[in-house]
C-alpha cells in the first residue's frame, strides 16, 4: 500500500471541502442559527409560562374541585407551542413557530373535539 492519497481520495477530499466552504459561507445557516437561538429563550419562557399554569391549575382543582377549563386550553396552547418549537430545533421542519411563521396554536383539547 502507498501512503499516497489516490486521485479520487483527493477529489473526494476536495468536494467535502467545498461542500463545507459552501456551508460556511450559507446566509440560510446563519440565518437558522439566530432564528434557532430565539426559540430557544422563547421555550424556556413557554416553560415558565406553563409552570405557572400548572400551580394555578393545581390549586384551582385543590380549592375549587373540578378543573378550570380556561387554565387547560391555555396550557394545552403552551404544550402545542413548544412542541412546534422543538419540531423546529431538531430539524423536523422547516416551518418556522409564531411569531415567525404560523399562528398561535389554538389550545383546543380532546374535550373540545
């Protein structure tokens, strides 16, 4: 064996070069970085958002018995939006979430169905 690359181990190695060139150079890429970086803090506060939810619902089942119908399509709202937000991060879609692309998910539940 000689430790000389071949013409077509060298071409390869060309084309991948290239293809990262092009990558690097790419607006879209950079552009789906910072879009990525701002649904990134948008679900972090999505959670929050939900946390509190979830304590008023808890407590609202606690004093009151039954539950608070308005508290769950808003969460059920939450859950949809950073589910669509994750579908988003790892690359399961191109379709960007509100306030970006599509509209607030509706919230609507099985019940509602």
């Amino acid at each position: 064996m000689s430790d000389n690359p071949t013409i077509d181990q060298v071409a390869a190695e060309e084309v991948e070069s290239s293809k990262l060139e092009t990558n690097l150079k790419s607006r879209a890429t950079w552009m789906r970085l910072l879009f990525m970086a701002l649904f990134g803090l948008f679900i972090s506060f999505a959670g929050m958002i939900g946390t509190v939810i979830v304590v008023l619902g808890f407590f609202w089942v606690l004093f009151t018995g039954e539950v608070n119908r308005e508290l769950q399509r808003i969460g059920q709202a939450i859950a949809s939006y950073m589910y669509e937000i994750v579908r988003y991060l790892t690359f399961n879609t191109e379709d960007k979430p509100f306030p970006f692309g599509g509209a607030w998910p509706s919230g609507e539940t099985k019940e509602d169905a």
